[in-house]
C-alpha cells in the first residue's frame, strides 16, 4: 500500500475538493483521498507516482506541495 500527504492551496469549499478528489480518481481510480484543511491524504493498493498526481491536481486548477 502507497500513500503520502499533499498541501494543496486554493481550497475553499466542497466543490474544490470533489474537483480534486476527482482529479485524482482519473489518475490513480482506486486511491482514497481525504482532504481536510488543505492537505491531501491519499493511500492506494499501488504505487502513485508523485509528479503524475501532482499534474492532475495542478490541472485541475490548485497548486500543490508536498506536505
């Protein structure tokens, strides 16, 4: 099991998170993700591969850091 924390700034409402949760989805479809106060938690039965999350969630719109 692969999992890692994520700052993502721009947050401000549930719809920002389903955008990203969604994003993540289209990358890595069996990750849970938690998002609570910017930081993304994710773990997956894989490997995620940090720049393709990365991508998909500054894709989306929001910016991110490792956390």
């Amino acid at each position: 099991m692969s999992g890692f924390y994520i700052k993502i700034k721009g947050i401000q409402c549930e719809h920002c998170v389903a955008t990203i949760t969604q994003a993540i989805h289209s990358q890595f479809p069996t990750a849970q993700v938690s998002i609570t106060r910017n930081i993304a938690h994710l773990t997956a039965p894989n490997t995620i591969d940090k720049s393709t999350l990365v991508k998909a969630i500054c894709d989306s719109g929001y910016v991110t850091k490792t956390a």
